[in-house]
C-alpha cells in the first residue's frame, strides 16, 4: 500500500526533527524546548496514522484536528528557537516543511468535512 504525500512528509519531518534534536544537545543549551518540538513534531504522524484507523468519519476528522494542533505547536517551537537565535543550520527548511504538512493537514480535514 502506498502512503499519501501527506503520510510521507510528517514522517519526514518526524525523522529531520529526530536528527535536529540529537544536533541541538551538542549545542549544550537549555533543551526544554527542543523536548516539546520532538513530543510534538513525532505526534503529527502519529495521530494521522491513527486518523487512517479511525472508528468512523468524525473520529478520522477527530484525528486530523489533532494532527494539526501538534503541528502548529511543532511550528511555535521552531519559530521560538529562530526567535531565541539557535544557530541551527536546517531551522528554515524544518519550518517550511512544517508549513507544508500544516496546509495539507487543513486541506485534508476541509476535504473530509465537504465530503458529507
């Protein structure tokens, strides 16, 4: 079975967010955040995975929701560690991509919901 593109970028994105993590504790900084973007950032594909199980057509959209809600707070994080100025090389490909999965997420829930 074929993943969808969407399936495929969040577990991308868990996998880079993986890699930034281990790369940040070289920088011996306070990892308090880095802690909440991978909880965050390796939920998005989580819950999707568990969306493509779902109950029913409202637990899928359910899941969706949640999916998003972790990325956008995989998103804050990011935008907090470019804002406290990290220098993290990868920082603006991670957020694009994290924008990216985010307008599929919405598109996604958009297209569950019209699809009555």
């Amino acid at each position: 079975m074929k993943e969808s593109v969407l399936h495929e970028k969040a577990l991308q994105f868990a996998a880079d967010i993986v890699k930034f993590y281990e790369n940040f504790l070289l920088l011996k900084k306070d990892n308090t955040i880095a802690k909440q973007l991978i909880r965050s950032a390796t939920s998005i594909g989580a819950n999707l995975n568990e969306a493509t199980y779902g109950n029913s057509k409202a637990d899928f959209i359910s899941k969706l929701h949640i999916a998003l809600k972790e990325c956008s707070e995989s998103l804050y994080w990011l935008r907090l560690i470019d804002k406290v100025g990290y220098d993290i090389d990868n920082l603006d490909k991670l957020i694009k991509e994290c924008e990216e999965i985010k307008a599929l997420l919405i598109k996604s829930i958009n297209t569950a919901k019209s699809n009555g």
